[in-house]
C-alpha cells in the first residue's frame, strides 16, 4: 500500500516501499519542515511552479540523490542549466515511469522564479499520480475550477491535497467545493498556517466536507491510501 508524508505547507512525500517521490520541496526556510533538505531521500521530484515556496530545494534534492525531476518543459529546462536530470512534460500530457503515471493538469496561479519572481517557469500545474495502483492529486497551488469536476470524473481519487490558505490559493468554501468535484475518497488540507496571511482553521474545512474523509496531518505524519 502506497503511503504519503506530509513535510508542511505543499510538500510531500510518497513512496510505495520502492521508489520515492517529493512534491514541491519547500524544506529550507519552511517553519513547518520536520526533516531538512539534505535528509530527504527521493528518486523523482516534482515541482508546481517555480515559485519559491514550491521549487524550494528541488535542485539541491535531485542532484544530490541523482532523481529526476518532473514538471513543465520551462520548469525543468531551467533546472537542467542548473545540472538536473530532467523529465519535461506538459499540461494534459501523461507519462509512464517506473512507479507508476504522471499527468499533469491545469492549475490558476503563477509561476514566476527568483527573488523577484521574473524568470518565466511555464504555466503552473497540477499532478495526477498513479502509484501502487492508486491514484493521488496533488493540484499544486490553485484557485477553484469547474474542470475539477472532470478531473473527478475521468480519475478514481484515492487521496488529494487541496490547499485551503486562501490569499494565494483556494480558500476553505473554494476548497470544500473542490472535494465534491473531485469525488476523492480521503482528503488532506495544505499551503495553510507557514505564513499570517494564510493562517486558517483546518478544522472548518473538515466540518464542512461531506463524502469524503479529511485527514488533517501535522507536519511530517503520514497516511495509506
């Protein structure tokens, strides 16, 4: 049975005993990390965006480990002048790796890099991630979608991370509604509390979900799924 780890704000972590997968590797300068950067482990890192909250450490990450990282052709281009081993993919485009499937899907944001965030990253995205047979969404940071509902529809959702921040992403209202299109069996809240804009009440979220079981995990547990 495939697990996943939650590291604080949109990081995560998935394995399937084998092979080892990081989402969005804020570690560094993340009060919320539980581990730091250098002992993450990981043999695929899949990156959002290039905001920095979300690339974080995933150049330090993969060439330490020699993983490969995963996201937009601009996203991973950039991290290739860097000295990364790459894969380049692109919004509705799916690949077959050794653990399993990715395809990436729409996300609202942006996606700037750099301190000043004006370096291009491509189009945010999110990841449907097919792994031990069970398929998890990790939307990146988003605002709400209709094209969620086919998202749901078209995938059978073993367990999604929704942010809930509000600000910058989907709010809790947003979210909820999020978890209906979806149609996802169990649910983890994200990208809420590292800083005082996003500060929020995971606890609200969970009472208001219906059909769907809200896990709501500190920072370095972990869930089945």
């Amino acid at each position: 049975m495939p697990q996943a780890k939650f590291l604080g704000h949109s990081c995560v972590a998935i394995t399937d005993g084998k092979h080892n997968l990081i989402i969005d590797p804020y570690i560094t300068g993340n009060p919320q990390a539980p581990v730091k950067a250098e002992e993450i482990k990981a043999n695929f890192v899949l990156v959002s965006h290039g905001h920095g909250d979300h690339i974080g450490d995933a150049v330090a990450i993969a060439k330490r480990n020699n993983a490969t990282i995963i996201g937009s052709f601009e996203l991973t281009t950039l991290c290739a002048k860097q000295g990364c081993n790459v894969h380049p993919m692109h919004i509705g485009g799916g690949h077959d790796f050794d653990f399993g499937r990715v395809k990436l899907t729409i996300a609202h944001h942006g996606g700037g890099y750099g301190d000043d965030a004006s370096v291009y990253t491509g189009p945010p995205v999110g990841f449907l991630i097919t792994i031990g047979g069970k398929v998890v969404y990790h939307p990146g940071d988003t605002g709400l979608f209709y094209d969620m509902k086919l998202i749901g529809e078209m995938n059978d959702i073993a367990l999604a991370f929704l942010p809930i921040g509000d600000n910058f992403t989907m709010g809790i209202d947003d979210a909820v509604r999020a978890v209906e299109y979806l149609r996802t069996k169990k649910v983890v809240p994200m990208h809420f509390d590292t800083f005082d804009v996003i500060k929020t009440d995971p606890d609200e979220f969970a009472n208001k979900v219906s059909g769907a079981e809200v896990m709501i995990l500190k920072p370095g547990e972990t869930i089945d799924f």
